[in-house]
C-alpha cells in the first residue's frame, strides 16, 4: 500500500524549499501573512487490486493554492494578479522542473517505500477573478502517479 502522508509531506518539503515561501497543509499557515502556498490533498480515486496490495500502484492529486496579499508596508494595498501568477510560475518550476541536459527531475520527491513514476499538471484553473480583493489566489492541481518501490 502506498501511504498518502509521505508524499505529501515530501511535496510541502519540495514546495518550500524551492520557492522560499511557506506552505500551510490544509489551512493557512500560522501567524503568517501572504504570500504562502495552501497545500491539499484532493480525493482519491480507486480502481484495481485493494488499497491493501503491496504491489498496486496510485495516482495521487494535489492542489497548490498559491495566495498573494497585500504588502505590509504599503498601507491600502492589495493582492495581485502578478504576484499570484508569480508564485503560480514558482510551484509549477518546483514540482515539473527538469534538468535539461539529463531529463531529471530538478527535485527529486524522495518517500520511503514509494517511487515517483510520473508528475504532470492535471489541471490550472488560473487566478481569482476580482482583481479588487485584498488577497488573490491562483490554482493549480498536479498529479502523481507512484508505485511501490
């Protein structure tokens, strides 16, 4: 069986290492003000041999939400569109990045037990769209697809 915890705990690792911002799992992070990463784990689905099977393999999906805001030291600003995109850029170089003289993964999401036989770009809903709010968002969703090591 492949434990979801590890790989999210290596991605939150990988995300916050690479990009030098923090990564709340689940909820904001505490007592920091944006920009952060929101980190979730989204529903699995399941086909196949049981969870049970230690030879089975799983895809996993996880949504990145990247949340820009305002900047403390300029009183009345707001979140924007560019930073969001900004830091959308940051996650998706961290977790699709490539070497381009070998082909490898840039970062290597390292979980005992598991190995990572692909990652791609499931889905990009792209930004929040009021331009006016404080604090902008911008979505992303990547999958993972793993099998036992």
């Amino acid at each position: 069986m492949i434990a979801r915890l590890p790989v999210t705990m290596a991605l939150s690792a990988i995300l916050a290492s690479a990009t030098n911002l923090p990564v709340g799992r689940g909820s904001k992070p505490p007592t920091i003000a944006p920009p952060y990463f929101l980190l979730y784990a989204m529903p699995a689905e399941l086909s196949g041999a049981p969870l049970a099977d230690e030879h089975e393999d799983a895809s996993l999906v996880y949504q990145v939400t990247s949340v820009s805001g305002p900047d403390p030291s300029k009183p009345d600003s707001r979140g924007a569109a560019d930073q969001a995109e900004w830091m959308a850029d940051k996650a998706r170089t961290a977790i699709l990045g490539r070497d381009p003289a070998t082909g490898l993964w840039l970062r290597p999401l390292t979980i005992p037990g598991t190995k990572v036989i692909g990652r791609s770009l499931d889905t990009e809903p792209g930004g929040s769209s009021d331009p006016a709010d404080a604090i902008m968002s911008y979505v992303q969703r990547f999958r993972f697809d793993l099998t036992a090591a």
